[in-house]
C-alpha cells in the first residue's frame, strides 16, 4: 500500500469515528437531559407516563429493526413484549412477605392450587428472570422465524403468521387462571430486592435503568445496522432474490434479527411492568402490536431516532387527548396516522432529512444544487474535495 493509500484510508477511518463520537455524545448528553434534567419539569404521574413511553422505545427499536432494515412487517410482536413482562411478574409475585398465610401468589389459593407449579420455581431467583425477559421471547422469535423464512415466507405472509401466532399466544394465556390469573392478569407486586415496588425512589430507579436499556438498545442497533451486517439486512430488504443470486443465504440473517428484536421487545415489556404495576394477556392483542408499528411509522422507518420519537410524539399524544377528549381521541389517533401515510410516508424523521433540509436551505437563501446524494456522504468523495482539490 502506498503512503498516499494509506493517509487516504487513514482519513476516511477518521471520519467514520469523528461522526461516531459525535452521536454517541449527542445520545449520552440526551440521556443526561432525560436523568437530570427532566425529571424538575414534570410531575411525578407525568415522569412515570415519560418511563413508560421510553420503555416501549425499545420494541419499537426492536420493530425498526426488523421492518425499516429488513423489510419484515411483525404485527405480533405483543407476544414477546408480554413474555418478557410475565417473566419478570412471575419473579415479583413470589416476593411474598414471610408473614403472609400462603406461600403462594394469591390468586392460586383462589382457584384452589395448593402447590406451586414446577416452571415457576425457577422464578425465585432474579438472575435467572433477568435471563428469561431476554432469552424466552429470543428463543421463541428464533424458532417461529426459522419455521417461517426457511420455506421463505415473506412479504405479507409473514404478517399474517406473526399476527395468528398472537391470536394462539392470547387465548392461551387469557384462559390460564390457575397458571397465569388469566384475563387479570399478574398486579399487586410489593418489593423488589426487598425494596417497596411503590416508593417513588423505587419509580425513580426504574425510569433511569429504562433510559439505560434504552441507551445500550440504540446502541445495538446502530452497530448491527452499520457496516456489511446492516447493508446485508438492506438487501434483504430491497431485493431478497438477487442476494440469493449474489451466493448468500437471508435465513440465518432474517432468524437472526427476528431474535435480537424478539429479545429487545421482552425488555420493553419488563420495563414496562415494572412502571405500570400489572400485565396481563390484553398486552397480546392484535391492536396494541399493530400500534407499535405506528409508532415506528410515524417517526421514520429505517432511521432508529425516528423510532424512539415516534413513541414518545404518539403515546404523550394519545394520553393527553384521551384526557382532554375521552370520547373521541381515537379519532385523532387514526387521522394522525393517515396523516403521516399520505403527507409523510417516510416518518417525520425522514422528512426532516429531505424536504425539511431543503426547505431550511431555501428559506435561509442557501439552496444546494441537487447532485446524487451518497456522493454529499460519500467519505472517499469528501477526502478527494478537501485534500486533492482540483
């Protein structure tokens, strides 16, 4: 390699990092704001609403992933969003005072069980729930997708199987009373290594662990999303056939991905239960699954940051106008998505990126001639303009 190809790779290495640094301080000065900042400006009913939004960001990353990247449209990832909050509920109800009359969770000795089933005594330890949250919902993600995309099943195929697995996933658990409390659900969790569940200290606790499962989840993404991976997850997306013909084969990566967002979804859910207090098999339904796809479409497929603002813009704006117009919020609800599908198909953040830019350009007077767009990007392009001139 000559010392000109090496400064040139040198350079280009530098600028990958140089923007690389850049968004991780913009990421961590945003979880600063959200720790330090935040919560002096709202109430404490408005700071757990602003946990429970942040930890649904993260099925919504895991979404993003899968959809935005990869192409794949799940409308039943509610399963392994309520498998990762039964997983981590499971653990709390056994938390039972030792002056309790029962050893067992109340809602057993109601449907007469006398002794506790055997999976749930695994339960009792917290490691091993912390593992389930993750690996339960992965694992499940992993076999369903294997099934599916190895008789490449695709398109909306795929949508229609992930949505009748949710169908199965919801009547079982909604007719387990003695297992799971069935349509109740799991609530009434009292102490978490031995701390009250309810102390706002306690809240408090569960809304900075949110910001930083929130934090490592982009993370995840981003680096999955970059390099060879995510540019193998975009041809998957945009043209799965020619990437067969390019010698690869999508099921290991399409498995793969399904997995991590599986995983990423559990996570959401035992956040979520903690800072709500109660999941139940509703969490399951074809409506809420279909809601965390509007939420990633609303703030930009394919973009990440569009994901997490997506959720936050869509979930403040359904508790605000349900509290201000309880009777007609859904409305607004269902025009804010038409909205977004006919004036904004790439998601607020997508927007942003293109007409947003060009008319911030035009109104300030700086318009640019329009040239392909990689070439604005291109890092080796770039070197080329300020290093070797004309």
């Amino acid at each position: 390699m000559t010392v000109q190809a090496a400064a040139e790779r040198r350079g280009i290495d530098w600028s990958k990092r140089r923007s690389l640094l850049i968004e991780a301080g913009i990421v961590l000065a945003i979880a600063l704001f959200l720790i330090l900042i935040v919560p002096a400006l709202l109430s404490g009913f408005r700071l757990n609403l602003m946990g429970r939004f942040l930890a649904l960001a993260i099925v919504a990353l895991g979404i993003d992933l899968i959809w935005g990247f990869t192409g794949l449209l799940s409308l039943g990832h509610g399963i392994f969003f309520t498998l990762g909050g039964y997983a981590l509920a499971m653990h709390l109800k056994l938390q039972i005072p030792p002056t309790a009359s029962s050893q067992l969770p109340e809602f057993m000795s109601l449907y007469g069980v006398t002794e506790l089933p055997w999976f749930w005594k695994p339960f009792y330890s917290f490691p091993f729930s912390a593992l389930a949250v993750m690996l339960i919902p992965a694992l499940l993600a992993a076999l369903l997708g294997y099934v599916i995309f190895r008789n490449r099943i695709r398109g909306v195929y795929f949508s229609i199987l992930t949505q009748a697995a949710t169908i199965i996933f919801f009547n079982f658990f909604n007719g387990q009373q003695k297992l799971f409390n069935g349509t109740n659900g799991l609530t009434d969790f009292r102490t978490i290594f031995g701390v009250p569940v309810n102390n706002a200290s306690t809240q408090f606790a569960f809304y900075v662990t949110t910001i930083v499962f929130l934090v490592l989840a982009y993370a995840l993404c981003r680096w999955l999303t970059s390099g060879r991976f995510g540019r193998l997850l975009v041809a998957i997306r945009d043209d799965e056939p020619r990437l067969r013909f390019s010698g690869y084969n999508p099921t290991g990566f399409k498995v793969l991905v399904f997995a991590v967002s599986g995983a990423l979804a559990g996570i959401s859910g035992a956040l979520f239960t903690l800072q709500t207090g109660i999941i139940s098999p509703n969490s399951m339904n074809i409506a809420f699954s279909i809601e965390m796809v509007i939420w990633v479409a609303v703030g930009g497929r394919a973009t990440l940051v569009g994901a997490i603002l997506g959720t936050l813009i869509v979930n403040f704006a359904k508790s605000l106008l349900s509290e201000k117009f309880p009777d007609i919020w859904l409305f607004f609800q269902g025009g804010l998505f038409l909205l977004v599908v006919l004036f904004l198909p790439d998601g607020i953040v997508g927007w942003l990126r293109t007409q947003g830019v060009d008319l911030v350009r035009k109104l300030t007077g700086r318009n640019r001639v329009a040239t392909y767009p990689s070439l604005e990007e291109d890092p080796e392009v770039d070197y080329e303009r300020k290093n070797l001139g004309d």
